[in-house]
C-alpha cells in the first residue's frame, strides 16, 4: 500500500504544479513582455526574461491613450453594477426565500426561465430602447441594463432557505422586520457568499467588452478592455506588445489585489455555493 500510495500522492502533486505552470505562465509571459525592449519582443528564439527591464513601458502605455479616463470609467461602471446587482440580488433573494406573498414560487420560476435566454439576443432591442431614452453613450445606458442578476438572487434564495428559521423568530419577537432582519441576521451570516458575489460580478463588469463598446461611441466613455484594444492600434501598424502588455498588467493588478485580499471567504462561499447548488 505504501508504494501506491506514495505514487498517487506524486501523481495528484504533479497534476496539481501541471495545472498551475499552465494557469501561471500567461501572467508570467505578460509581465515579462511589459518590461522588454520592443526588439526583445520579436526576437527568434524569445527571452524568457528582459535584459533590462524597461520600466517605460508603463508610462508609455498610460500617456499613448487616455489610460486615466479609461481608469475612471471602469472604477464607475464596475463599482454601481456591482453592489447594484448585489443589492438587487439580496432584496429580491431574501424576498423569495423568507417572505410569502401570493405566486411566489412560479414567479421565481419564471425569473429563473431568463437563464436559457443568451445575453446576446438582447443586445439590438435594449440598443433601440436606449436610443429612444437618449441614453447612449453616457453612464445611465452603460449601467441600468446591466444592473438585474437572476444569478445572485438565485443563490442568495437558496443560501437564505437554509439558515436556521429559530433566529429569524427570536428577531421577530424581538420587533425586528423584514428589513433589519435582511441586514442584521441574514447578511451577516452570509458573508463567505457575499463575498463571492461581489468578486465574480467586479471581474465581469472589470472585463465586460460587448456591451459598452456598443453602448458608448467616444474615448470619453470608453472602459478598459476597449482602451486596451485602442493602445494596439495606437502604437503603429506592428503593435508593440511589450506597451499592450504594460497596459494589461495594469489592468489585471487590482483584480489580484482584490482576490488575494478576499479569497479566504471567496473560497468558503464557492465551497457552499457548491453545496446549495
């Protein structure tokens, strides 16, 4: 047993580093990139480190396109969208799974029938609908569509279902309503699902492409993932990737940031999301 077992726990370790070379070397390559020499960039065979790392890059990636308005667009855009969808998602999931109210259940069902539309299909009618409110290319087209989440409110329902019914009575003898029952019971023993909540819908809306690129029509309202697209063309008719990558770091930094600070309770919410589900 001893030999099978030493070379099962060899096999899962080596599938484990396997998997994570192959996660990790992209991130590598683009950093690496982002601190060459734009002839180290086409050189054949590729450096895997640069000689000197050309810390200018990044000044150059930041001054070539409005690199800060792109910034502040995307710090509005992904801060409203996400704690909107997330208070949307803990009202109408604290609605469907404490309160009773006539059709609850067939109406949850009929919020939950959305999943099988594709996002897609809805981009040319909201397109339209916007037009007509005069909203596009500013802050209120790029936002309200965006702001309802089937996905958080579902598994807020569900998570919320199964907290213990006793404290939920003990606040209501106390005076407690449904409202601070939400914020004072409910929200404070969810904290592992909110987080991750609030993580996967700010790399979402961090990294949403589509729709603001159709929603909005000057460099003024432009976000990141389009700004990034406009520095490769802005650096002449052969991209300077090793400037596109300066620019991408910059993009990905505060999405690690945010992961490393929060992925303990990301981890615990994915673990119970997994459960509920």
């Amino acid at each position: 047993m001893k030999p099978r077992r030493a070379l099962s726990w060899i096999g899962l370790h080596g599938t484990v580093v396997l998997v994570a070379v192959a996660v990790g070397f992209p991130f590598f390559y683009m950093l690496t990139t982002s601190l060459k020499t734009i002839a180290e960039v086409y050189t054949v065979p590729l450096p895997w480190l640069p000689e000197r790392p050309e810390w200018g890059n990044y000044v150059e990636a930041w001054t070539r396109v409005p690199f800060g308005r792109f910034t502040l667009n995307s710090l509005i855009y992904t801060g409203i969208l996400t704690l909107g969808e997330f208070t949307m998602g803990l009202t109408c999931g604290y609605a469907f799974a404490r309160l009773r109210f006539p059709g609850r259940d067939r109406l949850f069902g009929l919020m939950l029938l959305t999943f099988m539309i594709p996002g897609v299909i809805t981009l040319v009618p909201r397109f339209v609908l916007l037009k007509e409110l005069g909203w596009i290319n500013t802050y209120a087209g790029l936002i309200v569509p965006e702001l309802s989440s089937i996905f958080s409110t579902f598994l807020l329902r569900e998570h919320f279902r199964s907290l213990p019914q006793d404290v939920f009575d003990a606040a209501r003898i106390d005076g407690a309503g449904h409202f601070r029952q939400m914020l004072q019971i409910a929200l404070p023993m969810s904290i592992p699902i909110a987080t991750t909540l609030l993580l996967l819908g700010a790399v979402a809306h961090w990294n949403a492409y589509l729709w603001p690129l159709i929603v909005t029509n000057t460099q003024d309202m432009r976000t990141l993932p389009i700004g990034l697209q406009a520095l490769k063309y802005k650096t002449g008719e052969i991209p300077q990737w090793n400037v596109v990558m300066a620019g991408a770091t910059m993009v990905l930094l505060p999405l690690i940031a945010i992961f490393l600070a929060a992925q303990k309770k990301f981890v615990e919410g994915a673990v119970q999301g997994a459960l509920k589900g």
